[in-house]
C-alpha cells in the first residue's frame, strides 16, 4: 500500500484540464482536514483557506488571474496569510501583537501557508483529484480583496484549481518537459552545499531535465526575440552580456529553455515594477516589516 501511494506522489503533475464531473463533498473535507494538519510555526495557523465552487466567482477569478482552465475547475481554494485572525484572539485575550512588524515572522507565515497548501495537494493527488498551483493571485491584490472580501492584516499569496482530470484530454504537455524534475543529487546536497559545474548543468538540466529543447526561430520572429531578450539583459545584466544571449541566440538559431523562461515567460524586469504594487498593498494591509530600528 505505502509503495503505491509514494508512486502515485511521484507521477502528479500540475492538472490543467478538468472534466465536468463534480469533486464529493465528503472528498474535499477529507482534502482540507489533511491540509489542517499540516506543521506550523508555534502552532498558530497563520492562515486562512477561501473555498470557491460558486460558478461566477470563478469565472471572475479566472479573468483577474488570465488562465482559462480556472473556470473548469470544481474548486478554487485560496490560500491567504491571515494576521488578522491572531490579532482578534490578541485583542480579545488583552495581549501584545506585532507580528505585522516582523519580517522573520512573515517569512515563517509564508512557510506555514505552503505547508497546508502542499499538505492539500498530495490527499488530492491520493485521491485522484487533480490539481495546479496559480501564482499569479499576487498580481491582482486589490480585485482579490475586494471580490473575497479580504480584511486589513491578510494577503492572499497562492490558489490552487482542483478538479476530477479530463482522461480524455490528449494533451501531451501535461506531463512532458513541464513535468520532469531535476535529479536527486541536484537536489540534495549530503552535509554542505555542492555548486554545480558548467559539464554538470549542461548534462542534469539541459540535457536530462529539459532534452535540450530549443524554440527554433527564423527572420522577423528571431529578430522579435533577439531585441527582447537583449534589451532585457542589458537592464538587468549589463551589456557584455546581453550581446552574449544573441550571440548564444544567433549560433542555436532559436532560443533555449533557460532563455525563453528566465527571459522572455518570466521577465525579470516585469517582475521588478510589480515590488511597489506589492509593497503598497502590504502597507495598506497593515504590514510594517521593512522598517530597520536604528541601532
């Protein structure tokens, strides 16, 4: 039994076709009543699930957040780091509360939110259901906070879609190179941190990992990407090397894995000009943590 349930965990992938058969109520407290178990700091559950099954909610979800299988999804739940819950019991119970004002407190928080999250995930994957992280709720802070009804001392910082699998989608994707993880002795470094060398990198990630997967491209389109991909370097690397991506890009004629995620799929400097939209949202919740006292 225990030998089944590891292999199971094993071959989950991120799930992002749904059939429209329903997820039983009974399966999705079992579900929720693992993720409440799950470890955390101290044992003050700084967190909060929202359930969403209403059908026009999460077509609105699904349009704040931009991923259409949203929609198709059974369940939507919401995972949202909750200091306004301890600063109730602190004000009720008439004891000091200044965990808004701790950065340490906050990343330990954030651990305890993926702890219950991920506790979620693999009952689901036990249970059949399949399921897929959206990241992108901490693009939409504001239209979340208001479509949820979000109090001060909370922010929402992941979601996952759970949803019986389509069996009859035939979508390779779903569980190719998107599924496929790096190596064991990548991972795991036995008593102190090992650095990969360039013969290792190209051998566990792009060879093993990725199958040395290459976006050919040709005239305009390779031009498109070679502009982006520079100007993007340049601002966040320096010239010398946003001239060795297209130089990179020109001897593959194409992009590469690493190019097309940490370049062009995940732009850094898009992601940059959101830490002022974060951090307003933060202070206007009520967070305090990035001020240092003077020594």
């Amino acid at each position: 039994m225990e030998e089944k349930i590891l292999e199971k965990l094993k071959s989950r992938y991120s799930c992002r076709s749904f059939s429209k058969e329903k997820i039983e109520d009974k399966t999705l407290d079992q579900i929720l009543d693992v993720g409440l178990a799950a470890a955390s700091g101290g044992n003050l559950q700084p967190f909060s699930i929202i359930k969403v099954r209403n059908q026009d909610k999460k077509n609105k979800i699904k349009e704040l957040c931009r991923q259409g299988f949203i929609a198709e999804a059974d369940t939507l739940l919401i995972f949202v780091l909750d200091y306004h819950r301890l600063l109730k019991w602190a004000e009720v119970e008439v004891a000091p509360f200044g965990r808004h004002n701790s950065f340490v407190d906050f990343i330990i928080a954030l651990e305890d939110v993926m702890c219950v999250a991920q506790s979620i995930e693999i009952a689901a994957t036990i249970l059949n259901i399949g399921s897929v992280y959206i990241g992108t709720v901490n693009y939409v802070y504001d239209e979340l906070k208001e479509l949820l009804k979000l109090p001060k001392m909370t922010i929402p910082v992941l979601m996952t879609s759970l949803g019986k699998p389509d069996t009859t989608d035939k979508n390779k994707h779903l569980k190719g190179h998107l599924s496929k993880k790096l190596s064991e002795d990548v991972i795991v470094h036995e008593e102190s941190y090992k650095k990969l060398t360039d013969k290792e990198v190209k051998e566990k990630i792009v060879a093993d990992k990725y199958d040395n997967w290459k976006l050919e491209l040709a005239g305009e389109v390779l031009d498109k990407y070679k502009d982006e991909l520079f100007g993007i370097a340049k601002e966040v690397n320096g010239e010398e090397w946003a001239k060795k991506v297209v130089e990179k890009i020109d001897n593959q004629k194409g992009i590469n894995r690493a190019q097309f995620r940490l370049g062009h799929h995940y732009n850094p400097i898009k992601l940059r000009e959101l830490n002022k939209k974060i951090f307003d949202f933060y202070k206007k919740q009520g967070f305090n943590f990035w001020t240092v006292d003077d020594e």
